[in-house]
C-alpha cells in the first residue's frame, strides 16, 4: 500500500510542477526521480513508523528538519554551517536534489544522476528488507503490527 500511495503521490506532484510551468530538460528523469525519492523516503518513514513507533515518527521528524537545511535545496551546500555539510552525504535527500537538478537542467551530469538514483534505490530496498524483518520479529512476539499506543481507551484510563 505504500508504494502504490507514494506512487501516486509522486506522479501528482511532478505533473502539477510541470502543469504550472516548469521546464524539464528531461521528463523521464524527472518523472524517474519523483518516483524513486518518494519510494525512498516512504520506506524509511514506515520503517521508523512501524519498527519504533511514535519514538520513530519522532525520528522521522527529526530527519526531515535535518534534511531540509543539509540537503543543499534551499542554499547551496557550500554556504551552510560546518554541521551541514558534514552529514550532506548522508542525507538521502542530497540525492534527490542532484537527480532532480539533473533532470530538470542537465547541468550536473548524468553520472551523477545514476548515482544518485542508485543510491535512493538502494535505500529503498535496504529500508524495505528491514521493515519486512522488523515486521517478522513483531509477529513473533505476537505484536500483529498493533501499536500498543493505538489502544486510546486505555491511554486514557492511565489518565484518569
């Protein structure tokens, strides 16, 4: 279910982008690199999200706001803080913003764009196979991929 809704979510957002009138050197990139960045990140999210629970929403959370100052898409890479250029390698959003870069300009290259969709595909079946583990270990302690935080009328008995 989580490919098909970020599926979906990637190719409504690259159309509305084109339909307001962006100009794409390279619609299949453009369109590749929705794809793959939304599978990417979707496979991380559930990860945390199921693994973890609401400590790995959290996670998540923290992720993203990382991502979006060392990413080099709002500034260029070379003007942030020593923090930020520190772990841009390791931000899958870096990625994304060279492929989509590429696509869009063809300014990059194309060696980097394969790099850069490699790299998010790769994360995208290393974040998959752990979920799928992770979900295993869960069924093994009779969890059933229930949260035991969705249970509301007891959370809010321990309130009371």
């Amino acid at each position: 279910l989580g490919f098909v809704v970020s599926s979906i979510m990637a190719l409504i957002q690259a159309s509305i982008m084109l339909l307001i009138g962006l100009q794409v050197d390279n619609i299949f990139q453009f369109f590749l690199t929705a794809f793959v960045s939304a599978w990417s990140y979707m496979a991380i999210t559930m990860f945390l999200a199921m693994t973890f629970d609401n400590p790995g929403r959290f996670v998540a959370m923290i992720l993203l706001v990382l991502q979006l100052g060392g990413a080099g898409g709002t500034f260029p890479i070379q003007l942030q803080a020593p923090f930020f250029k520190a772990i841009h390698p390791y931000l899958p959003m870096s990625y994304s913003v060279y492929a989509f870069r590429e696509a869009i300009s063809s300014g990059i290259g194309a060696p980097l764009f394969r790099k850069s969709i490699l790299i998010l595909a790769l994360l995208t079946i290393i974040f998959v196979a752990l979920l799928r583990y992770s979900m295993h270990v869960l069924q093994k302690k009779n969890l059933q991929n229930v949260s035991e935080l969705n249970d509301n009328q007891k959370l809010q008995g321990l309130e009371n």
